[in-house]
C-alpha cells in the first residue's frame, strides 16, 4: 500500500471517531503515522465539536496537506449565500497547487445561489465558461483566463424549499 492509500484509510477511520468523542472534547486524537513500506511519515489531528455533530481531519506529509470534515472553506474571495449552512467538503495543497470541495446547503432557489456565486466568481477574475441545467440542478464553470488550472465550479440542487450544493475549486500549475 501507498501511503495515499495508508492516509485515506486512517482519514476515513479518524472521521468515524471523531463522532463518537465526548460532547466536551475539541481534539479526540492525533499523532504520527509512518508508512511501514516508504518510511514516510504523516501527522494527524483528529477534531470534533463541543456537541458532537461536527468534526474535522487534518493530515500533514511532505508532500502537503489534506483536509476533511465540516469546517469546509470556500476559495479566497467567495462568501457563502446569506443563511447557508456549511455541511461538509475537503480542501488540499501540495506543490503549489491547492484545491478543495465545500458542500452546503440553504433555504433558497438554486438560480439566486448560482446567480450569488456567479457575481462573487466574476469580481474575483474568472470568467465563466460553462451553464448547464439538468432537471433542478444548476451547475455553472469558471476558470482564470490564461489559467486553465485556476477554476471554480459551482453546483446547486433544488430539492423542495431547500438548495444542496458544492463549490469546488482548484488552482497552481
């Protein structure tokens, strides 16, 4: 095995004990980890709310970081939509490069969420390249021009009074 393979099991394994820590605790665990086949070495910190509904994984090699949980981050110069809920996403870097997932959801229509995002993806430089709508999903592409590895997408699901979403992101050569 890897020690990609090594981390994404001990992140999956970490995020299962992250809920089940006392309400009270912030860090439920870290440490060191080191792959028995490379020798490489990762650290990790396991984290959880005060009330066990959130929590958080971070994992630190040589090569970069990782990060998993409920404390999801949208890309510089984005704001969430007024009332979203964060629920959840991923956000990465390595050699330069940097990228991430951050779900959400909120009590809205998916267009105003996209329409939100879109206005927010523009001020920052990008311009988007692709719309599509599929039933009640909108989904819209931007990148930096010149930059095809700077992008963002943005995804919004109706679903009754109710939008599901992500934001994904990435950027560097």
């Amino acid at each position: 095995m890897t020690i990609r393979t090594h981390l994404a099991l001990a992140a999956a394994m970490a995020l299962l004990v992250a809920g089940c820590g006392s309400k009270s605790e912030t860090e439920v665990a870290s440490g060191t980890y080191t792959d028995p086949a490379t020798g490489k070495t990762a650290e990790y910190k396991v984290s959880g709310s005060k009330d066990g509904e959130d929590g958080n994984v971070t994992v630190k090699t040589e090569d970069g970081e990782m990060r998993f949980g409920t404390d999801a981050k949208l890309p510089a110069g984005l704001t969430p939509y007024p009332g979203s809920k964060m629920t959840g996403g991923f956000a990465g870097s390595s050699d330069g490069k940097q990228g991430g997932v951050a779900s959400f959801e909120v009590k809205a229509k998916a267009a105003d969420v996209v329409a939100h995002y879109r206005s927010q993806i523009e001020a920052v430089g990008l311009k988007v390249k692709s719309e599509m709508k599929a039933g009640d999903t909108i989904l819209i592409g931007a990148e930096k021009p010149g930059d095809a590895n700077t992008t963002i997408q943005v995804t919004a699901t109706q679903e009754g009074d109710m939008v599901q979403g992500a934001v994904t992101y990435g950027s560097g050569a």
